[in-house]
C-alpha cells in the first residue's frame, strides 16, 4: 500500500493560486509542496474557474474558491448514509464474512434497485 493522502488545505492552494499567477512551473509547486505533479495539475484543472459571459482575464485558479468547492465536494452525504436500510443489509453481510466484491455483486446478482459498489473505498455508488 501507498502513503496515506491528504488534502491540500486552503494555505497550500492559496500558494498553488499565486504560483499560478506568476507562472511557476508546475514541477517546482509540487516540488516545494512536496507533493505529485499530478495533483498540482488536477487540482488546477478541477477547480480552475472560467465564465464565457467575462472576459478571459477574469478566469483563473483562486485557492478560496477551489478550497470552497473542495469542501462543498466532501461534505456530500453518502450513500450508505443516505439510505439506512442498504447500510443495515451491507452492514449484516459483512458481519457474516463477505467481501466489499461479493456483497456489490450479489446485489447485481438479485436486481436490487440500490445497491452498492466496492470499487471505491469507503463509497457507495449508485447504481440504478
């Protein structure tokens, strides 16, 4: 297994932010931030703001806003949350000795209109 990851945190997209606007080098960001060039690079293409009614000078990465959004992305209720009894139906077949892969694919198995899926760790995604 790899590193445990975190997320960035309003300082360092504050620091992605003015990087961005003086054109430093994705490389160096995540070099000085010591994390992957390639959440530097998603980080400012998921979060990069734009309006076609603005001028084009108006678009850009702020890190607020980015932190915003962030948020606003991870406090979305999932769905074992959401539904109690899909929770209580996973919940006693992992307490009988099933896998993530054999309760999502049973539940495929008998048709069930929610259901869960193991491919993300800790998620449910719906499937309907």
């Amino acid at each position: 297994m790899g590193a445990v990851y975190t997320q960035l945190s309003l300082r360092e997209r504050r620091r992605i932010e003015d990087w961005w606007h003086a054109k430093v080098p994705v490389r160096e960001m995540a070099r000085v931030l010591r994390r992957s060039k390639a959440t530097i690079h998603r980080e400012i293409k998921r979060n990069f703001w734009a309006d076609e009614t603005l001028p084009r000078k108006y678009a850009g990465y702020f890190g607020s806003a980015a932190h915003l959004q962030s948020q606003r992305r991870r406090t979305v209720q999932r769905k074992l949350i959401r539904h109690p009894d899909l929770c209580k139906s996973v919940v006693a077949r992992i307490k009988q000795g099933w896998t993530p892969e054999q309760i999502g694919n049973r539940m495929i198995l008998e048709g069930a209109i929610l259901r869960v899926c193991h491919a993300l760790p800790g998620r449910a995604i719906a499937k309907q």
